[in-house]
C-alpha cells in the first residue's frame, strides 16, 4: 500500500513539506509507502468549465494537473498540504484541485473510497478555514476524510520554526499512523469479501425551474 503527498506550497522544502515529512515518516514506520508529488511554482491556472475533460479523458491544460491525475491511480490514499495565504489555502492548489476533481473520470472513479487528509502550515491563523476548504473537496469525491488528534495544522514562518512546533509535528505523526490504520482495516475488509457500496444513479438537482 502506498499514499501520496501533495505538496501544493510554491517552495519545495518550506513549511508544508516539512509538516508532510512528518507524516511520511509515520506511515513509513507503519509499512505504508509514502511518496511525495510538488505542484511546483509554475502558475497553475483554475478550471475553465470548458468540458473539453470529458471528451479527452484529462484536462487540456498539460501541465501538473495531469502528471497528478496520471499517477493517481496507483495510491490507496492521499494527503494534501497547503501554506495559509489570506486564512484559506493557497490559490495555486486550489486551482490544481479544482481541475484535479472536476477531470476526474473512470470506472470505478479514481478517487472514491480512497482515503485522504489535508495538512495546513500558517504563520499564525486561518488554518482552520484553509482546513475546510480543502476537506470539501474529498467530501463531493466520497473520500474518507482521516482526522488527527487535533486539527491537522502546524505553525511557523518557517521550516527550523515548524521543527519547534512540538504538538503541530505530534499531530502530523498520528494523522500518519490513523492514515496507516484505516488502509489496513480496508485492505482486512475486502480481504473478508465486504464490497463497497454499489452507487446508486446520479440525480442532478437544479433549483431554478
């Protein structure tokens, strides 16, 4: 089993890379591979609604939405990370995921059932919000979303200053260990014969008749 960890920081090794690390190293203690994606800090651009997706299978902006998108199928679960800009998470993975999930196709669905968890670094506030955003994208994908023993957040203006943040990193390393966990009692389930839930049909609701 393996899980990948998406750092959507513009700087490779900042704050949200060291939070993530954390994380790594506990799902590699628990035997659970953990590979780490970065966005980069190349400009990523939001999602047009154009639906071209939907005819080529990917967006057709070829840019890291697609390298994601590629590989993802490969992990049983995931964790984003993302730095606090303006107390919500940053634009630039905001724009990856929106693109992320609105291309994402196939049978059964890339994503569904696999479990993920969002991982914020601040300064000093908005972690909460950046926290909310980020999960709502797991909620509409039917992701289970794996908590910690306090929201999953760390705090500092920089890597040596997360190293400080003694709880924030303490919750970075049992978030690794619930993620190890539920990817354990998942793989025991569908060992036992216990098939996920068939979906029923989708009903699109518009509110202006």
């Amino acid at each position: 089993m393996k899980v990948l960890l998406i750092n959507g920081s513009p700087h490779a090794r900042g704050c949200t890379y060291t939070a993530l690390c954390e994380v790594a190293g506990a799902l590699e203690a628990e035997g659970i591979k953990a590979d780490h994606f970065w966005i980069g800090p190349k400009p990523i651009s939001g999602c047009l609604g154009c639906g071209q997706c939907r005819k080529l299978g990917k967006c057709f902006m070829d840019d890291a939405v697609n390298e994601f998108a590629s590989k993802a199928p490969e992990y049983d679960g995931f964790v984003f990370g993302s730095p606090v800009y303006y107390f919500g998470m940053n634009g630039a993975l905001m724009s990856f995921m929106d693109r992320v999930f609105y291309s994402a196709h196939g049978d059964p669905h890339p994503y569904r059932h696999k479990p993920a968890a969002s991982v914020v670094s601040a300064r000093r506030a908005g972690t909460t919000s950046a926290l909310d955003q980020i999960n709502k994208y797991f909620q509409h994908g039917q992701m289970p979303i794996i908590t910690s023993q306090y929201p999953n957040m760390v705090h500092g203006n920089n890597p040596a200053e997360v190293k400080q943040d003694l709880e924030g990193l303490q919750i970075m390393r049992t978030l690794g260990r619930n993620m190890a966990w539920f990817l354990k009692l998942k793989e025991a389930g569908e060992k036992a014969g216990i098939t996920p839930p068939v979906p029923e049909p989708r009903v699109g609701t518009n509110f202006i008749r």
